[in-house]
C-alpha cells in the first residue's frame, strides 16, 4: 500500500496549476473559459481528449447556465473497485476579475484587489487535475478512475442535480474535493427546502378608505411574528432534532420594493426563504409551520366588509440530507488513505448543502475532504498552501490504497 513518504508530488508545478486556474473567470453560470481551461489541462496531464466529455445537465436547469458538466475516465490499471473525484468548476459572482498573489513567505495565496479569490472551488480542480497528472506520469496503478467537474453548484447544486449518472461507469465510491484542512472529512450534510409564499391583497388609498385594502406586508409582517414566537426561525430546536430556517427575500412583482407609495394599501408581496436540517422530517416540519402562518396571516388581515388577500405558498426540495455510518467502504477507505498520508482524519457533518448531497441521492457514497480555501465568499479569502498539497496527497493516497 502506497505511503506518505512514497507519494510522488511536485509542489511547484501544483502551485503553478492552482495559480492558473484561479486566474481564470468562471463564476456560476458562466463557466465556459474554466471548463476549456480544465480540459486544456487535463489534456496536458495526459488524459487522452477523447476520454473527456461535456454533459448536457445546463439543458435540463431551471437556471441558464453557460455549459455543462465535464467528465474525464481513466481506465484501470490496477486492482480495486471503480472510484470518482468530483469537484466544482464554479466560483461566486464576488471572485470576478480575481488576481491571485502567491506570498511565498507567509505559505499562502490571496487576492490582490477587492474580490473574493475563488480558492473555493479551484483547490478542488487543481487537485483532481493533480491526480491525474501523478497516476500517469508516474505510471501508478489504480483502478478505474472517473473525474467530474460539475457547474452551478454555488447557485444551489444544479450540475450535480442534474447529471446523469451513466458518466458514473460503475463506480459507487465518490471523493468530493470543497472545503478547508484535508483532515476535515464530512460524511453527511443537512438537507435543505426553498419555499416561496406570494400574497395578494387589495389596493386602496390609505387615507380615504384604508379599510377597504387588504395590506399584503400587515399579512407578511403577522406571518413572520407568529414564525419568530413559535420558535421556527434561525436555529429551530424540537427535542433532539435541530434544524435551522432563513427569510431571505421580501419583494414587490418587479423584484423590487413591496408597495411603491406610503398612501396605497400594499397589495402584492413576494416572500422567499429556506428550510434545513439533518432531519428530514424537520426541514419539512418547518417549511409547513411557515405555510400555516402565512395562512392564518392571510385570514386575519380584512376588509370592512370580511374580503381577504390571497396566498400562494409553494416549496421544493434543493437537496435530501444523508448521513453515511463510519463503517461504510468510502469512509474506510478515505480514513486510512489520511492515515498513510499522515493526515489526523476528523469525521464531521454539514450544516450546508454541498455536491455530495445529489451524488448520494444519484447512487454515490461521497465523502467530501478540503484542499485548503478558507474565509470562502469574502474579500478575505486565502488558500493554505500546506493544506492544498497535503489535499493533493490525500486524493493520490486515496486513488492508489489497496
């Protein structure tokens, strides 16, 4: 079984790829030029042009998104089961135009202006490609390896969503590559609901009949307060179970403010908001405990003469919660893999959604383990160089154990 001291690494050209590839744009929905540069790259290492493939998940999302999924396989040449890397392509909106600074002395990366530095996902592209380009350089044996870089998943998962699971070629064993120290391995992450409720009440002139509207934000504003006594925002606590909800968007219908003027009774409200836990039972206890408010909300709120505003409330699920056991294959296999590559393992559970979510409900046991990003989504985002080679070693180590 290959060793940590045995683990062929060359951390100036992983640097060198890692600094390239956070050089080129791609933020969601727009990932074309780094999905051409992972290709060009992959195609470098040695992975034959024809073994990589463009799938069409950006046909089938609800979200315009610029291209799809990219998949490259290497076939087996040595014994073991059928594995998958996977990784994002995408980075947030706040990474455009990011310029990477590699500060030698301090072991890290950050970037130069005022822009997030899209550590989070490259890191996790860098290291895939690194993979490939150790087993084939180095000639190592492995077993029949499926590498995907997916899209849009900092705009909720799509790519993942909707890929299909044929480019899998049989491997039921995923290592995702997001997040911080290598070490830190999630084997399971919350579930999650986004709902949307639309109210509709009566106009009227604020002075002259206030009584015959019907106030669209009275009824938000009674929904919420009944949300907030009961308990069902922000962390949500129910015995043993916890969860956690969020109203993240209160709009007009242009997407605006609700109610354009101080002397009209509002009538129209657009409220969205989200629904999670490790519990699946509880994300959609929540998600209903905000649908009976606004439609006790709804009721209360009335005319002179008993008329009454209207609700549309509708939900669906972004992504189901798993949870895989210690003992499962995947999670041996990524312990001892750390082991070897003398990395302290520290199983953890999600509070976010992330790929691995649509990989286990697409057949994929994943584990998810970091290459290093940290302070993702802010202007403070850095790579630790330490953490991104020893995130290298750990997927060859993973790629190679017995």
């Amino acid at each position: 079984m290959t060793t940590a001291r045995h683990l062929p690494h060359d951390p100036s050209r992983a640097s060198s790829l890692l600094m390239r590839l956070l050089a080129c744009d791609g933020v969601t929905g727009e990932e074309s030029a780094i999905a051409a540069l992972v290709i060009e790259e992959l195609v470098a290492a040695g992975v034959p042009r024809s073994a990589i493939v463009q799938d069409d998940a950006h046909t089938r999302m609800e979200l315009s998104s610029a291209c799809g999924n990219i998949w490259a396989y290497l076939p087996r040449t040595g014994p073991g089961e059928p594995l998958m890397f996977s990784t994002h392509m995408d980075t947030v909106p706040l990474c455009r135009g990011a310029v990477p600074v590699l500060n030698v002395d301090e072991g890290v990366i950050r970037p130069a202006g005022v822009t997030a530095l899209g550590g989070d996902n490259r890191t996790g592209c860098a290291v895939l490609i690194n993979l490939a380009t150790a087993l084939l350089e180095n000639k190592l044996p492995h077993p029949p390896i499926t590498f995907l870089f997916t899209v849009r998943e900092e705009s909720g998962l799509h790519g993942a969503r909707h890929l299909d699971p044929q480019y899998f070629r049989g491997a039921t064993m995923g290592f995702n590559v997001d997040g911080g120290a290598p070490g830190r391995m999630v084997i399971g992450a919350v579930g999650a609901q986004r709902w949307e409720a639309t109210v509709t009440g009566i106009a009227s002139h604020a002075g002259v009949h206030p009584d015959r509207g019907v106030s669209s934000t009275m009824i938000v504003a009674l929904a919420l307060s009944e949300i907030y006594a009961g308990g069902w925002f922000g962390k949500v606590v129910r015995a043993d179970r916890e969860g956690s909800s969020n109203v993240g968007v209160v709009a007009g219908p242009t997407g605006g403010t609700v109610g354009e003027a101080t002397n009209v009774v509002t009538d129209y409200a657009m409220v969205r908001g989200e629904s999670r836990s490790t519990d699946a039972r509880l994300v959609g206890e929540i998600t209903e405990a905000y649908r009976l408010a606004f439609e006790n909300a709804a009721k209360t709120v009335k005319t002179s003469d008993g008329r009454t505003g209207t609700l549309t409330f509708k939900n669906r699920v972004e992504y189901d919660a798993f949870c895989l056991p210690d003992g499962h294959p995947v999670v041996k296999r990524a312990v001892a893999a750390a082991i070897q590559a003398g990395i302290t393992p520290v199983l953890e559970v999600s509070r976010g959604g992330l790929d691995a979510n649509w990989l286990v409900c697409h057949g994929m046991s994943a584990v998810t383990f970091g290459a290093g990003q940290h302070d993702i989504h802010t202007i403070k985002e850095y790579v630790n160089l330490a953490e991104f080679h020893d995130g290298c070693r750990l997927a060859l180590s993973i790629a190679t154990s017995d």
